[in-house]
C-alpha cells in the first residue's frame, strides 16, 4: 500500500477525486451510508475538502446559561492541523459557523468545518476562502440557544456515525466520510475507478456506445 503523509492525501483527494467516485466504492465494500445529509452544501461550489474529523456534539440550550456556548470555545481552542470541525443537528434554526470560528479554524491549521445547520458571516468568511459546508446561511444567533457538550467523541450526522480522525471528503455534490478501517482500500481502488471514468468518458467522446463503454470498462 502507497504510504503517504496526511497532507499529501488530502491534496490528493482535492485534487484527483470527487465524492461520487469515493462514494461507489464505499457501496461496494459494503459500506452504503456515508453520505451526509444532502442539504449540508459548501459555501461557494468550488470549495473541497478533505482532513480528518473532530467531531462536535452541540445540543439546544433555551435562553443565557452559565457557561455561554457551553464547550465551543475549548474545542476551537483543541482543533489540530488537517482537522475538519464537524457539528451535529440541533433543534432551532441558528447559524452554528461564523466568522470568529472560522478565523480560529484558519488560526488552528484546520481544512474546514461541516455543520448540519447553518452558517452566518458569510461577507466574512467567504474571503478567508475557508471551506464551510452547511445548510445555507442565516444569521440568527447560537448563543442562547446552543452548547457544545463534549467534543473529539464519536457522533451521528443523518445516522452516519462518525469517529475522530475518520477522513471527512466534500464537493459541490456533497460530504461523505471514510471510516479508518477500510481508509486505503477506499482511496486506492477510488483513484483506479477515477483513472477509468477518465477513459471511459474519452472513449464515448471519441464515438463509443454507452453499451460497449461499459460492457469494456466495468463503469459508466
């Protein structure tokens, strides 16, 4: 198996793979819900992302509590290079990203943050140019109506489970995530499968029938 740092997997990944692909393989070894919610979507379509998840557990808060934000502060203050800030659903409909998050991400080394729920500050954010994946942008405030209660603990997003340094992958199609046990064959046989779609889709721009695309190549 190919050994490469963190970081050279991550440029790898934005750069040669995209969600479908990943996500095909991870059906065919059987691991057939790892895709987030479809309404978690980046900023801006060209962003990408790919690090290793710390998860977030948020729940709803209803009105001032005496420790504001309950943990949010720590686990902005725990985020390491190459990580990926992942908070889970809530309840009330509140911005669960924004500005001062996103500065301490960058601050931190982190690769992005994917939220189930929304983002605010987005004039802000967009021209730090840090990938933020959520339901769309909306301003009312999280402060009295959200606590993060625990942070680098496993988690579920739409029912896919989620475990601290899973690899987090999204595009304009969506996020998916790659569980550490089946990591590499996942990334090796996604970088095959993509290097034949590039084939394939040369060969029907050349001429050749869907029908016998794939009855040669196995993917269409």
């Amino acid at each position: 198996m190919t050994t490469r740092t963190d970081a050279e997997l991550f440029e790898l990944m934005k750069t040669t793979l995209y969600t479908a692909v990943v996500g095909d393989i991870l059906d065919t070894v059987g691991r057939t819900h790892q895709f987030l919610p479809p309404n978690i979507q980046p900023m801006q379509p060209h962003m990408r992302i790919a690090g290793r998840a710390m998860p977030v557990l948020v729940s709803d808060v209803y009105g001032a509590q005496q420790k504001p934000f309950g943990y949010m502060t720590e686990a902005l203050d725990q985020l390491e290079p190459g990580e990926v800030w992942v908070g889970t659903r809530i309840v009330q409909s509140v911005a669960m990203w924004g500005e001062m998050l996103t500065a301490t991400s960058q601050h931190r080394g982190a690769v992005g943050a994917v939220v189930d729920g929304y983002h605010r500050d987005t004039a802000q954010i967009l021209p730090r140019d840090f990938p933020v994946f959520s339901w769309g942008g909306y301003a009312q405030d999280s402060s009295v109506r959200t606590a993060v209660r625990d942070y680098r603990v496993p988690v579920e997003v739409g029912g896919v489970r989620i475990a601290p340094g899973d690899l987090v992958f999204g595009d304009m199609d969506g996020v998916l995530v790659i569980p550490r046990d089946v990591e590499d064959e996942v990334i090796e046989a996604s970088l095959a499968k993509a290097s034949t779609e590039n084939l394939v889709a040369k060969a029907i721009d050349e001429g050749m029938s869907a029908t016998e695309a794939f009855a040669r190549f196995g993917v269409l």
